[in-house]
C-alpha cells in the first residue's frame, strides 16, 4: 500500500515512518495542502494520513474537496484534539476513518486494514468522543447551521482575539468580521460575547481549555 503523510510535527512523521515502513510503501511527506495538491497532480496515493489542520487550511470545505477529487483514494484523518462537532462535519462530508495522534501502533494498523476492506474506523478516542452522554447533544443540532467561516471566527473569539485581531488572521476587513459576530449572535439567539463563549463550550465547538479570558 502506497501512503502519503501530510502533517507538520516531526516527532509524528518520523513515528508513522517508522511503523510505516514495516510492509507500506511511504509515497510522499508533505506539510501543507499546497504541497499536498501538487504530490497529487503527479501520483495519486492509496492512502494519505494527515492532520487536517495544515497551515493552509481554510475550512471543511478543504476536505470535502479533496473527498470528491479523489473519491477512491483513502483518508485517515487524525489530530491532537477534537469536539464532537469537528467529528460530526469530518463524517458529514465523508471522512471514514478518524484518529487520535495519541493512538497506538495496533490502532493505526486496524484503520489501514479497514480501508482495504472499505470499513469505517474510529479510534478509541474518538468513540468515547462519540458516545459521551453529557448535555452537549442538545446543543449541537443548533450550532450546524452556522458556517464554518462562522465556526472559525467563534473559535477565533474564544482565543481572545478582537475584531482587528480576527480580521488580520482571516485577511478580511474589521466590518466584515463584525457583520459575521452580528450573524453569530443571531443565529445562536445570543446577545454577547460571554453568552456567545457558554454556547460554544456547551455545543462542543470550542473546549474550556481553548477559552481565554
């Protein structure tokens, strides 16, 4: 099976590439999804393994994209930390086989050979992720209807970050990123940052720790 690692932390390339290359053919090792975009114009890997928040990365929309170019290719997405609302998009656009990078050498193995078998694949961090009981799921079904640009800028907001600060980082204006707040607010029905922050923590979309005051 030919692999393409896309990930930018070398502690976890050079760990795949040694469990790797115990019966895998390692294709490529590229860093954002630039690079990753050109490795596929000249060779089309089996499988690619990569942690979708690469430097370049815009949105769900990214992932989606590179699903329906090449809907025969598999897709191991994996990552340091998730929310169920990140799991519930990665699925909702067709992301089979979802790990944690705190996995182990046999889960690794058992997703690789659940992709030859066409089989869906979740690590055990990920299912407890998934089936945690805990009053999350009531919110979560009222959060999907805001974009991801929308998701971002929440995320952006519970980082602490002002308008200026949100707008540099998205490289739109100040009155476009108050536009967004404004429909933020109003989607969620919301009526300021602090209450914005609760139904985020609450929705899954950010987590307590990623909150700064």
């Amino acid at each position: 099976m030919n692999v393409l690692i896309a990930d930018t932390q070398t502690i976890v390339i050079e760990g795949l590439l040694a469990w790797l290359r115990e019966g895998f053919i390692i294709q490529d090792v590229v860093h954002t999804y630039k690079e990753l975009a050109a490795a596929l114009c000249v060779k089309v890997p089996e499988v690619i393994i990569m942690d979708y928040t690469l430097p370049d990365y815009s949105s769900f929309d990214d992932l989606k994209t590179l699903r329906m170019d090449h809907p025969g290719m598999g897709l191991i997405v994996f990552s340091n930390n998730y929310t169920r609302y990140e799991i519930t998009e990665l699925k909702n656009i067709g992301i089979k086989n979802i790990i944690h990078k705190s996995t182990s050498r046999e889960e690794l193995f058992e997703c690789l050979h659940a992709i030859l078998k066409g089989k869906n694949f979740y690590c055990h961090y990920v299912m407890d992720i998934l089936f945690e009981v805990t009053e999350k799921k009531d919110f979560v079904s009222g959060s999907t209807h805001l974009t991801a640009s929308e998701i971002e800028i929440v995320r952006l907001i519970g980082e602490g970050l002002t308008n200026k600060e949100i707008a540099q980082r998205k490289f739109l204006s100040i009155h476009t990123i108050m536009t967004h707040r404004k429909n933020i607010l109003r989607k969620l029905n919301v009526s300021s940052a602090s209450e914005l922050i609760i139904y985020a923590i609450k929705a899954g979309i950010i987590d307590n720790i990623e909150y700064h005051i």
